[in-house]
C-alpha cells in the first residue's frame, strides 16, 4: 500500500518548490541561491532542456549547503526552445530520456553526501504527460525503475498522479502560483494571453484557496477541487526572490508548515 504524506489530511502543509540549475558553464542563474532561503525543495535542471555538469554540480552544493531538498528536473532535449515546445515522441523514448536524465544528477547528489528526493518533469514534458495517460506511465515507470522510493512532483489530478497511484510510488500533487487554470484543472498554455497572473496579490490569494481551501478558480470563474501538496514558483521572474520570501512568511503566517514532503 503507498504510504501516505505526513499531514496531507490536515491540508496545512505545503511544500515550495522551485526549478533551478537551468543555466550554462559558469553561469549559474543569478537568483538560484538566494531562493533556496525561501524554499524547501529544488527542481534540477538535468541537461537536455538547460543545465550542464558544471551547473548540476554547483546546484546541487547550494542545495546541500541550505539544507533543500533536491529532485532531477528531466526535459525534452530541446535546448534552443527551452523543453517548453511540445515534441513528438514514443512511450519509451519519454521513459528513456527521463531515466538518462535522474542517472545524471544522481550522480552529483551522491557525490556530494545527499539524497535524492523526488523527480518533476519540466515544461512541455510535463504538460504532455499530464493528460496523455501512456507518456505518464512511461515517465512513471522510469522514476519507479531507478528507486521506487522516490516522490514524483506532478500536476495535482494529472495523468502522471493517476500513473504513479497505479504504479506505486509516492506522489506530491503539484499546484502554481502564478499560472492560470482551465475548467478541467489543467494549465492554461503559455501560449495564451491569460496563461501567467502578474499581480501578486492576485497570485498571493490563489495560493492561499489552493493551500488552504484546496481549490483554485479557473479563467470561466469555475471553482476547481484540487490537491495542493507542493507549490511551484518560477525562479526567473523579475521579483522571483521578493515572491518567494513573501509566499513564504505569508504562508507561516497564516499558520501554514512549510516543509519538503515526507513519507511515514
């Protein structure tokens, strides 16, 4: 039986989340360490959508240094599009690129005395698999074949949670604050208008009804159920620290936990 997320059922928990590493040799992205004073899990680049050794390697060190979580973040292999163009591919090459991509971080994590904790696909490969039911098992099924103790950060109702449920392994049911919602609960594509919310305060209520209502309000003003276990926030935004560390003290305010998933 899948174990359960300690203090899911109280709904006062959440993690934040954040993706990072997403650079290139000695330039590492200028916010990265600065944000992992406000958040409690990171999301690596891996290399096929940005990322390199030199990247993965310094990333990790911060991480282990501020005491963050650390999970691989594996793209399609698109570089120039920034694994944010959907490609198309096989089941097995989605289970391929994703199980390549763990094992290169991996190396890293171990390296440097830590553990790996989850895994979160990135961008198209994320949204993809979110309601394409044989990417996810694929996607799944590679995070399940390199240690089926690991947690898999996905959309919260996705296909990639259904997948995970099936398969076995820990979930953590992934909500963002600064993305719209359609009325089945998926994102809005960034290639709409209305696909990012701007105004903080608007995004600072819409995290506080998905973490403390488990509910977020789609574009048509339907309101939404949803799971919110982890909390995604863009680390490449103008103000991405001054967010984090409002998001943050905000949350504890509110007497919100604020803490990397764990399983019993």
């Amino acid at each position: 039986m899948l174990k359960q997320l300690q203090n899911s059922t109280q709904m006062q928990t959440i993690d934040l989340n954040c993706d990072m590493g997403e650079a290139f040799g000695n330039y590492p992205m200028p916010n990265d360490e600065t944000l992992m004073d406000y958040i409690t899990s990171a999301n690596v680049a891996c290399g096929y959508h940005a990322g390199d050794h030199d990247v993965m390697q310094h990333t990790v060190a911060m991480a282990v240094k501020k005491g963050v979580a650390i999970g691989a973040h594996p793209g399609l292999p698109d570089l120039q599009g920034f694994g944010r163009r959907e490609m198309k591919i096989s089941a097995n090459e989605a289970y391929q690129i994703t199980l390549y991509q763990i094992g290169a971080l991996y190396g890293f994590v171990k390296a440097a005395g830590a553990k790996l904790h989850h895994v979160k696909a990135h961008g198209a490969l994320y949204n993809m698999a979110a309601k394409d039911a044989a990417l996810a098992r694929s996607i799944v099924q590679a995070v399940h074949d390199f240690d089926p103790d690991l947690i898999l950060y996905a959309l919260a109702g996705s296909e990639m949670i259904k997948a995970a449920k099936q398969i076995g392994i820990y979930t953590a049911s992934e909500v963002f604050a600064d993305r719209t919602y359609q009325d089945d609960g998926l994102l809005t594509a960034r290639s709409q208008p209305n696909a990012l919310i701007t105004d903080e305060q608007q995004s600072i209520n819409q995290v506080l009804l998905m973490v403390k209502q488990q509910q977020v309000i789609s574009i048509n003003q339907k309101n939404i159920s949803l799971v919110a276990e982890t909390l995604c926030l863009h680390g490449d935004g103008a103000h991405a620290v001054e967010f984090a560390k409002t998001i943050s003290q905000r949350l504890k305010a509110e007497g919100v936990n604020v803490k990397a998933p764990v399983y019993k």
